[in-house]
C-alpha cells in the first residue's frame, strides 16, 4: 500500500510554542471542575457518568454497559462502545466516583485535541497559521464546553484528530506504524459515535484519492482500512443490538421511535437558519465567522482543500440525522477541527494585507471574539451548572434523604435522567401523566420503593407550567398515602407488600 508524498504548506525554522493554546484552554476548561450533573445536554452527561458509575460499581464487563432507568430490570441497554464511560470507570476504581474525574478525562482529551489541530494546521496552512487555529480551538464556546462535560465527544474529537494527523504523516512519509494508528482512531470514533465513517472518513478518503490520482479501482488493498473498520464497528452495533432486544431498552439507533431522521426538516427554511445562528454563536463566537471565510477564500495548497471538504462533510453527516442535528448541538463540534485552522489561515491573512491600521483592527476584532466567547460561556453554559436553586438537584437530595440506597423510584421527569443519576437510585423514567396512570400500590406491585417529581420542571430542561396538568398532579399526589405535599416536589416512599402506611 504505497503512499504519495502531499504537496503542503511551507514552514519556518522556528515552531511556535504550544504553551499559550495549552494554557488558555486548560483555564477554560478547569472552570467549575467540580459542578455536579447540571446544566446544558445534563441528561447526555447522566446517562453517561451513570454508564461509568456502575462499571465501577458492578463489574468492568466493557460488553454490558449499564444505565439507571431500566426500572426492576439490569439497566443493561442498546449504546454505542462505552470507550469513554469505561475509561472513567477506571479511575473511579482508583480514587472512588467522582464527576471531577470524568471532567478532568475529559479537559485532558480536549487539550490533547489542541496540540493535534495545531499540527493539523502545520501540515496544511503552515506554521503560524496551525498554532493560531490551535488558539482558537482552545477558546472558542463549543470546544471549550465539550471538552470539559462528562459524556464522549472530547474523546471522540481527539480520535479524530488524532486519525487525520497521523494519515497526513503516512502520506508524508510512508510509514505504516502511521497509518495503523490513524486505523486504530478512526475505527475508535466509529465506535463511539457512527457518523464519524462520513464525517471523518470523507475527508480521509479524499486525501487518500488525491495522493493517488484518484486511481482508486487499481488499488484494492487500499480499502481494508475502510472495510475492517466498517466490520469492527458493525460487530459492535450487531452486538449492542442483541442486548437491546433482550433488556427493551436503547438509545433509540433504529425504528419509527429513533426520532432521528425526519429529513423533511431538511427542506424547511427554518432548519437550515437554527443551524446557521447555532454554528454563527455557538461553534465561531460570531466574530470568527469572518476569519473562516477568509481562510476558504485564502486558496491554501491542494492537500488544504481537506479543510472544507471536511466541513462540508460534518453538515452531510447531521443531515442525515437532521432531527438529532437540530436538537443535539455536539453534532457540529466535529466542525472545529476543520473550522480552526481555516481560521487560523485567515487570520495570517488578515494580518499580512492589513495597513498598520487595519493591523490594529485585526486585533480588536480578536479581542471582541475572545470576550463573545467567553459571554456566551458564562451566559449559555457555566450559568446552567449552578447548584443554588436547582429543582432538580433538590429533588435527588429528597430522594437520597427518604429512601434508602438500593430503592428503585419512578421519577416524573420524561426521560430525562438527570434526577435518578444525582440520586444514585435506579428506577423508571416517565411522564406525568404516565405516573398517574397507576396508584402507588399498583406501583409497588412491580417493584417500585418510591415515587417522585417535581412541580418546577419536568425534564430538566423544561419547566411545568402551571395549568390542568400541574393541578391534576398535585391531585393525584394527594391522593396517595400519607397524603399532600408541600413544597415545589414530591417524595412517596411506598411501604413494602402489606404493610400499614403510615397516618398522615
């Protein structure tokens, strides 16, 4: 399997320090190190630090990852590899269950993230050009949250960064330790997350084909690297498949239930304008919009054009799922890695044909998107995980105070973990108007220990307004014995079979 030498970007003698991105991102990302399972995509997080938490609870069998809403049942569940959840779980076995921990796999994947963007951007728009979008990587709003939460997508970015990197270095220079590790990420990322076959293997394949002349038929063996990864990752799936069949329960891959692929949205104006404002704000704090055209207007090198081809295959990929897309934000993290060093391109570029005066203006502009940035944080992100006044985090702590470990409550909030996982109880997830369906001792009679929920939100994310379906609920509540609550939530612990509740 022979590889062609790219043509790429010149470089200097001197290579700029990686000191500055590593530093800056480290601080952002260390903020609220310690925040408990709150805030934006809490539910995401949930599901996985509980994936974590009982890995370490209750066997490292990487086969069977488990989670807390299996009602009466094992919680074995339908998921994607649980590299990640696994790789916490052994920590928590080392220093005990701790999120910090997870978060902090989490910053260290992420700064990993920026040092292999940084030689991303060497390889493909040059010195100088590579170490700022390493900066940008490190500052701006989606990197920086997401390198930092308790769920996969820091691992999976430096998978995929690490899987671009090193198949730029197996062109370069021929060497199949190279390309092994960049088979071993990029099958990894498949495995945690599927899409990255499009999103990240479009843009390999287009290297690949432009090294070779696109003489792609005469180069049979070439295709391994796809169709063992493919194979590996549909073993998996075939796998995670069986043990959704046999516990009932899934993260929704497949069916009319999966609430992926309405790819109507697709054709709404709307959707494409939610994604534009999403990724204007959120992915380039705004203000690095401008560099990013700049950067695709810049006409690097050939090898470069991976850049956009990579961008373009990201938007492919979620609109293949454009539900997903819509709702999930992390679907368009994977544009930062081919987003940064575009704009680290047109920030050289702005530089160099700027007067002295417009130099000055370039570094105002740099300074406005660093304090967007860093608004949009605080604003949209950190405000989120605060502990004072949550619904939620009140409601687990009752739940923690009138039930003992082990019990298995139904907890009101959708389907939404985030109150069962800060409770560290396993149970049921349903509705409202599910709950009240059933009395507590039809509840009891299929192994509930308590009933819970709150009159604040419902999932965690969504409040419970006041009207017919609040009043029916608080209602229903006190109907079941000991009787009315007081108070923004409520706690039912159900006495065991025959035994006399208690007067109240």
């Amino acid at each position: 399997m022979a590889a062609a030498a790219p043509a790429s970007a010149s470089k200097p003698a001197t290579t700029l320090p990686l000191g500055l991105p590593l530093l800056v991102g480290a601080t952002l990302r260390l903020i609220q190190i310690q925040a408990p399972i709150l805030g934006i995509h809490s539910w995401r997080q949930a599901d996985t630090a509980a994936m974590a938490r009982n890995f370490a609870e209750q066997g490292m069998n990487l086969l069977l990852p488990q989670i807390d809403w299996g009602g009466a049942g094992s919680g074995v569940v339908e998921a994607e590899f649980p590299l990640y959840p696994y790789a916490v779980a052994l920590l928590y076995r080392l220093f005990g269950v701790q999120e910090w921990l997870a978060r902090g796999l989490s910053v260290l994947c992420s700064l990993l993230t920026i040092v292999l963007v940084v030689r991303i951007g060497r390889q493909l728009v040059g010195e100088r050009a590579g170490w700022w979008g390493g900066l940008f990587y490190a500052v701006l709003p989606i990197p920086v949250f997401y390198g930092r939460t308790v769920q996969p997508e820091a691992a999976l970015m430096l998978l995929a960064a690490l899987a671009l990197e090193r198949f730029l270095a197996w062109l370069r220079g021929g060497r199949l330790a190279a390309l092994g590790v960049s088979w071993l990420a990029f099958t990894a990322a498949c495995l945690i997350k599927v899409l990255p076959f499009l999103w990240l293997g479009l843009p390999l394949l287009w290297l690949w084909g432009q090294a070779h002349r696109w003489k792609i038929a005469r180069r049979a063996g070439s295709w391994l690297f796809a169709v063992s990864a493919l194979a590996v990752t549909a073993a998996w799936y075939w796998h995670a498949h069986q043990l959704g069949q046999a516990s009932g329960l899934s993260f929704g891959f497949w069916g009319g239930e999966a609430n992926r692929y309405s790819w109507t949205d697709l054709f709404a104006p709307g959707y494409w304008l939610g994604l534009g404002v999403r990724v204007s704000v959120r992915n380039l704090a705004v203000l690095g919009l401008p560099l990013l055209v700049l950067g695709l207007l810049a006409r690097p090198g050939p090898q470069a054009r991976v850049l956009p081809v990579g961008l373009a295959a990201v938007l492919l990929a979620g609109a293949l799922a454009p539900e997903s897309s819509a709702v999930h934000e992390y679907y368009q993290l994977p544009l930062m890695l081919f987003a940064c060093p575009l704009m680290g391109l047109g920030w050289v570029q702005l530089r160099q044909q700027a007067t002295i005066w417009g130099r000055q203006g370039a570094w105002v502009l740099l300074t406005l998107l660093i304090l967007v940035s860093l608004t949009v944080l605080g604003v949209d992100y950190w405000s989120r995980e605060r502990v004072a006044g949550s619904p939620v985090l009140e409601l687990a702590q009752q739940i923690q105070a009138r039930t003992p470990p082990g019990a298995k409550v139904v907890v009101a909030s959708g389907s939404d973990p985030t109150v069962l996982y800060l409770a560290n109880r396993k149970g049921w997830l349903v509705r409202p108007q599910r709950l009240m369906r059933r009395d507590a001792a039809a509840w009891r009679a299929v192994g509930a220990d308590a009933l819970a929920g709150s009159f604040a939100v419902i999932e965690s994310y969504e409040p419970f307004p006041d009207g017919e379906r609040k009043t029916r609920l608080k209602r229903w509540v006190c109907d079941q014995p000991p009787g009315c609550q007081s108070g923004p939530s409520f706690v039912i612990p159900l006495p065991a079979a025959g035994a006399v509740p208690p007067a109240g």
